[in-house]
C-alpha cells in the first residue's frame, strides 16, 4: 500500500515539519504550489482533508472516506466482509 499526501497550502515549512515530527516519510508527498495541476477538478477536492482510495490500476475505489469506512471500504475490496452488512 501507498500513501500520497498533497499539499494545497503555501505554508511549506509547516508542511515538511508535518513529515518530519510524524515520520511520514515512506509517504509519496506532492506539492503543486503553481497550481498548475488539475487534481481538484478530477477528483473532486476542494476541501481537505480528503481521503480517496485507489487500487492498484489507479482505479478509485473509495472517495472521500474517513479513517473508520476506509478500513471498511479495505476489508470489502480484500473481500474478508460482505458489502451487504
């Protein structure tokens, strides 16, 4: 599994302190400071934060979850529970 987080915010420094004190270094980090990217009009972001779960092919498989419906959304995809409970 990947986690990649982007920044939308200006503030960098706070941004690379974030990593840092929260060891998230095994983490793919993006920063778009231009905005040049058009990642909020393809995935719908235009709040943070916001959470989407992708497999293997890119395919979006959960949008905008939470930490409690992601492991959820998880478990369904790796099939140990049913989708109907």
């Amino acid at each position: 599994m990947k986690v990649i987080g982007v920044n939308i915010d200006r503030e960098t420094e706070k941004w690379q302190r974030l990593i840092k004190n929260k060891n998230l270094d095994n983490w793919i980090h993006v920063y778009d400071p231009e905005r040049k990217s058009d990642f909020r009009a393809k995935y719908d972001v235009y709040g943070t934060p916001s959470v989407y779960l992708l497999d293997e092919k890119k395919i979006i498989r959960g949008k905008k979850l939470d930490h409690q419906n992601m492991l959820t959304v998880i478990e369904i995809l790796e099939g140990k529970v049913s989708s109907k409970n």
